[in-house]
C-alpha cells in the first residue's frame, strides 16, 4: 500500500503509526526502567557492591550506546529490504535485548554483569532505539510533532506503571532485609523473575512493531549511500556548521540530561532505603502519576502553539525547587509526597517539547544518523551524571544526589535559549 507521510497528523494512518510507536515506547520504558534500575540494584542487593561500581557499569554502557547508535544511525538510513528501513532493527534488536536481559538475572559476577549489559545489550538495544527514534520524524509533521510526542510519551507511562507495580510486588513478594541496615534489598530469584518479565515484553514489541509499522515505499526513499562515506562525513567541518542548531540543542539537552542521569541511577535504591510500605509506595503512585500525565499532554500542547522554548525556563526552574525538597525528605514521609511528582516530571515529562524540538532540527533524509548523533545526550550525560552521582553518594548519602538535578537544569537554561525556535508562530 502505497503511504503518503504528509498527511495532516490525527488521520487514520497517522494516528494508527503513534498508537503503535507509543507501545514501542512501552517496551522501550519498562526495559530500560529495569536496566536503569534492577541492574543497578542487582549490583547493590546481590553483589553488595558500592556505588561507584555502578557508576562504572553505567558509563562503560553509556559509550557503547555513544559508538554503536551512530554506526546503527547510518546502518538504518541506508537500508533498503522489502521490509523496511527501521523494522528489522526492531525486530533483532528486540529480541537479542529481551534475551540477554533474561540472563543478566543468572548473572554470577560483576564481570558477567558488564559483558551482558555493556556488549550483548549495549550492542542490541541501540539498534532498537535507532530505528524506534527515526520513526517519529519520519511520520509526523513539525507543526504537530509536540502533541504526537505527548501522545507517545503518555502511552509509555503504561511501561513505566508495569515497572512500578513489579516494583511493589518483587518488593512483597522478594523483599528481605537488607544485613548491612534496616532497609530492603531483593534477592537474586525476585531479580531474575522481575528481568525475565522485562525481556519478554521488549521482544514482544519488538515483533509488534515489525509486523504493524508502516514505512515509506523504498522508491520514495532518498538514494542509498556508502557507509563510510556518510561515517567520514559525520565528522566532516562542513556538514557540522551546516548543522549548527542540531549541535547546540544537543550541547544543552546534554546538560539538562546530566541532572537526570545524576539521579536515575541511585533514586531506587534511595526509596527502597525509606523502609516504605507497600500501601505507602501505592498512594506515592496515586498521587505522582496524575501530576507527570497532565504535565507531559499540555507540555506537548504547548509547545506546538506557542513554541519550543517559550515554556523551558520557568519549567526547569519550577522542578528544580521540587529537587531541592528531596534531600530533607529522608524519613519524612510528607515531604517525599511533596518532592517526588517534581522529580518524575523533571525526569520524564519535560523531554516531550525537548524531544519535539530536537526532532524538528534532525535532517530528514538522515534521521537515523543523526538519531544516533543525538544520543550522544543520552550516553555522555550518564557518563557524566552516573559519575557526579556516585561521587556525592559517596561523599555525603544518597539523599545529597537530588541537589544535582536543579544545578544541571539552571545551567542548560542559557543554552536552550540560544537554539532557534522551530515552529511558525
């Protein structure tokens, strides 16, 4: 079937293409919730390892993904099968990821750790997240792409609800106490189950979104170019000034996504160490998901009426205060109600305008190498993040790492400021 990409957003094709994106989006988020996560606790709960042990975990991962999504970027865009450009990614990728995910839970070493995380996943994942990426620009228009991103991003929260509640069930079910202090930890049987859970979504999707996305007709594709040639030219002077506004989004998304990344790692084990009850950790979902909902739907709104940039400082700065609660809110259960809904809009409702802005600047007939140019945000930030994370933890308690997000956040301020809008006021 002939597919007309132009369409105006919210016909049947279109809407039926962010449906489907959207539940990639929930693989992606319950995957990589568990990778950011139970990894990270498997490393704390079953090794009893220090922190910086998953610091380091975290940033050897994060330059794989640095590497291998560029070369996965160039892969994607010059791929030319009867079933698609980005589809096959899809479906390898998903399944190799769900697999090794499955393992890592058998894991008997921190060496085995970082093989199955760093390589089998680094390698795999990535090209999933290419060509998941590359699927927005490739479907949806400018003019609409922020409500479709709120959209997608809305859906993906399912994943997230599935990793909360297997969260608070592995907690009850798997939970013991933790020898060295009076909190929780989860055993390696509760780890293996809940990742197993993890995997098997992923390569669900995976498959899903190989038999349902529909791509252009490879006569309506740009013409297929050389590897190398496009791999040289990624680091050419003259493609980089062409390109000048996608670097400097890139350059502030990479220090907004430092504050996240300075968190991420260590924000499971801080709850798990406010010795919560289940009834407890259920009204924090109640009252947080609403809030992060309503943000992520008129974040997207907004950006697509009024701009990209408009609404940028006095958000950053808003969930920045939420931040700063979080360090006194050790065993006072009031004031991590009160933090908390900032801390996961900071974390995942302000990258719906910031991922539709990003979108508008990438090239349209090298979306996936410049997908994975931009992923430098995600993969540097945790080398960033995951370090300056681990040295306050380290230096002071876990509880000092939220101080971290609002002085990432005020800082990328300037440097958004400095990008061109994209949308035709």
């Amino acid at each position: 079937m002939d597919i007309n990409l132009k369409e105006k957003l919210f016909t049947k094709f279109v809407r039926k293409q962010v449906f489907l994106i959207g539940l990639l989006y929930v693989g992606d988020r319950l995957f990589f919730f568990f990778e950011q996560n139970f990894f990270n606790t498997y490393l704390d709960h079953v090794f009893f390892l220090p922190e910086i042990f998953i610091s380091i975990m975290v940033s050897l991962s994060a330059t794989m993904g640095l590497i291998i999504m560029i070369i996965w970027g160039i892969l994607s865009d010059n791929t030319r099968t009867k079933f698609g450009r980005r589809r096959p990614y899809l479906l390898i990728g998903g399944i190799v990821a769900g697999i090794a995910m499955m393992f890592y839970g058998l894991s008997t070493s921190y060496i085995m750790c970082l093989i199955i995380d760093v390589v089998i996943i680094g390698l795999a994942s990535n090209a999933f997240l290419v060509a998941e990426r590359s699927l927005i620009p490739d479907t949806v228009d400018v003019e609409k792409r922020g409500r479709a991103n709120g959209i997608i991003n809305s859906i993906s929260y399912i994943g997230l609800l599935i990793g909360v509640a297997l969260l608070l069930l592995g907690n009850e079910l798997f939970g013991v106490p933790d020898p060295r202090s009076d909190g929780t930890i989860i055993t390696q049987e509760g780890h293996f189950i809940l990742l197993s859970i993890g995997g098997i979504v992923f390569i669900s999707v995976g498959i899903l979104g190989f038999l349902f996305i529909k791509e252009k007709r490879i006569s309506a594709l740009p013409e297929k170019k050389k590897f190398y040639g496009e791999l040289q030219q990624t680091f050419n002077l003259a493609e980089l000034k062409s390109q000048k506004e996608f670097y400097k989004m890139v350059l502030a998304m990479l220090i907004f996504q430092s504050g996240i990344s300075s968190i991420m790692p260590f924000l499971f084990i801080f709850i798990f160490d406010q010795e919560l009850t289940t009834p407890q950790l259920s009204i924090m979902i109640v009252v947080a998901l609403p809030f992060v909902l309503v943000a992520t739907i008129y974040l997207g709104r907004l950006s697509d009426r009024f701009g990209r940039k408009r609404f940028i400082p006095i958000s950053l700065t808003i969930v920045s205060i939420g931040y700063l609660i979080m360090p006194f809110a050790s065993d006072n259960y009031i004031l991590f109600m009160i933090g908390l809904p900032f801390v996961l809009v900071g974390v995942l409702a302000l990258v719906t305008p910031l991922n539709a802005w990003s979108q508008d600047l990438l090239p349209e007939d090298k979306c996936g190498k410049f997908t994975g140019i931009l992923n430098i945000v995600n993969t540097a930030s945790q080398i960033i993040g995951s370090f300056a994370g681990g040295i306050i933890a380290t230096l002071f308690g876990i509880p000092w790492i939220f101080v971290l997000g609002p002085v990432f956040f005020l800082a990328s301020i300037p440097l958004f400021l400095k990008v061109k809008e994209t949308v035709n006021l």
